[in-house]
C-alpha cells in the first residue's frame, strides 16, 4: 500500500510539471471520486466547504477531523487515482499534533493536501516562520512515512488584504514557502490575467488558481502557465442547484424540468458502484 501510494504522489506531483493545465475537480465523496475516474481525469481532490457541507457541518474545520479522514478513506478505496486533501489549517494546534494528521491522512489514503496561512478568524495571517514550519513538517513527515506528500501551500492574500498590495504580499509568502518544501502554492481568489502572470513569473513554482467568473478561459491559463485549476465546492453548488430547482418544480406539480435533459443510463449508474 505504500509504495502505491508513493507512485501516486509522484505521479500528481510530476502533473503539476507537465505543462498541461492540471484541472482538479474537487468532490466529497466516493461516488463523485468514480464518475471524475470514468471521465479521465488524472487526479481528484476535495473541498473542505463540500466535505463539511454534505455531512451535516458548516466550513472552517467544524467537521471532525477522523469524519474527514473516513471520507478520504472512502474516496481513495473507491479509486486508482492520486486523492489530494483540502486540511484547511491542518486541523492542529501544535507541529506534534500536524505530524499525527498527517500520518494519519497517509493512512487513510491521501497523498496530497492543501494548507491555509489565514488565522481561524480570518482576520490575520500566521506569521510566515510559522506557517513555514507547519510545511516543513507536512513534508518532514511525508518523507519519514514513505509517501512523499505533495503540498499545495495557500495564500489567503487576495481574500484578506483587499486594500493593500495583495499580489506583494503573496509573492513574498510564495517564495517562504517554495524554500520550505510546497510543491504548488495557491494564491486563491486571484481571479485577473495579468497579476496571474505576474505572480507566475516571480515565484517561479507551480501556481494553483481556482476557476472564477472574470478568469473563466482555460487555454489562456494554461498558455500563461497555470499549472492547475480547482473548483473548490462549485461542483457541489451545481449539483445542489440543480436539485433545488426540480424539487421547486414539484411543489408546483411542475413535472417538466424532470424531463428536460437526457439522465444516465442505470447501466452507468451501475458501474460507477466501487464496492466489490
């Protein structure tokens, strides 16, 4: 098991490195993980606001971390494909007590994470020596249990420092973090062409945007040298939209959206079924 797991952490860290856009579809649950397996696509990651969401929790490190870790368990049973995590801040408190998750993640499956540097508050930041550290002990740890975990290192810059130099103040993070051990930083809510550019070209490391209304093209993200795209709990809010509006239909007796589109066949439905 752990040297399958190794194979898939290099193999998502190598396609982060490909020059293809890596497009992660970020799901929350086993089920979701097979039909993005069926499509092609090479990875699958999670959203922290869909995993919580969808088992009863708001956002925000409410849902229980060994809750996380049976979805994550579930997900990377259910699959052949590198599983990344949305941690949040880690779930921990201390070093000591992020060292444990992450040993605990690996066993459940994970082979990737993303990490956040605002404070639980959102009102502030750690200080980069100590978000430092906890990406040096993600990758501290990963190494001492032979799964060379991938980190995606995320900024919150762009959603805290509104009126101040956010791309500076990502640049500088980026950089702290490259010298620490993040394979992928994510500088999420960047949503303009030219800062992307701009950020790309001063860390000189993988950059992760997520997919936004004013960025929506995805060749052009990766001609200027994205090298991946998630949809944090978008998928999630489509499949939830979607229900919404034919389960309003009904209350009307309004039974004509139900019939609107072509469904999936019980056949496909069929093989989507992971349990053996």
């Amino acid at each position: 098991m752990q040297e399958i797991q190794k194979s898939k952490a290099e193999q998502f860290r190598k396609q982060h490195v490909s020059g293809k856009l890596l497009i992660l579809p970020n799901i929350w649950d086993a089920l979701g993980a097979r039909l993005m397996e069926t499509l092609g696509f090479p990875s699958v990651a999670t959203a922290s606001v869909s995993v919580a969401i969808s088992n009863g929790y708001t956002d925000g490190e409410n849902i229980p971390f060994d809750k996380l870790l049976e979805v994550v368990r579930k997900i990377s049973l259910a699959v052949q494909l590198p599983v990344t995590v949305d941690m949040e801040r880690g779930y921990a408190d201390t070093i000591p007590q992020l060292k444990e998750n992450i040993r605990l993640l690996i066993e459940n499956g994970g082979i990737g994470i993303n990490i956040e540097d605002s404070l639980p508050d959102r009102k502030g930041f750690y200080s980069e020596q100590e978000q430092c550290k906890k990406i040096e002990a993600v990758k501290e740890t990963g190494i001492k249990y032979g799964v060379p975990v991938v980190i995606n290192a995320r900024t919150d810059s762009f959603m805290l420092n509104k009126d101040q130099d956010a791309i500076g103040f990502a640049i500088l993070r980026a950089k702290a973090y490259k010298n620490a051990g993040a394979d992928c930083v994510y500088p999420i809510m960047m949503n303009q062409y030219d800062e992307i550019s701009r950020f790309i070209a001063e860390v000189n490391m993988p950059v992760n945007v997520n997919l936004q209304k004013p960025i929506p093209d995805l060749p052009r993200l990766e001609q200027i040298g994205v090298a991946r795209v998630s949809v944090g709990p978008q998928l999630l809010n489509h499949v939830l939209s979607n229900m919404k509006q034919l389960a309003e239909g009904l209350l009307q007796y309004d039974s004509s959206p139900f019939f609107s589109r072509d469904l999936l066949s019980r056949d496909y439905l069929d093989s989507l079924a992971y349990v053996q």
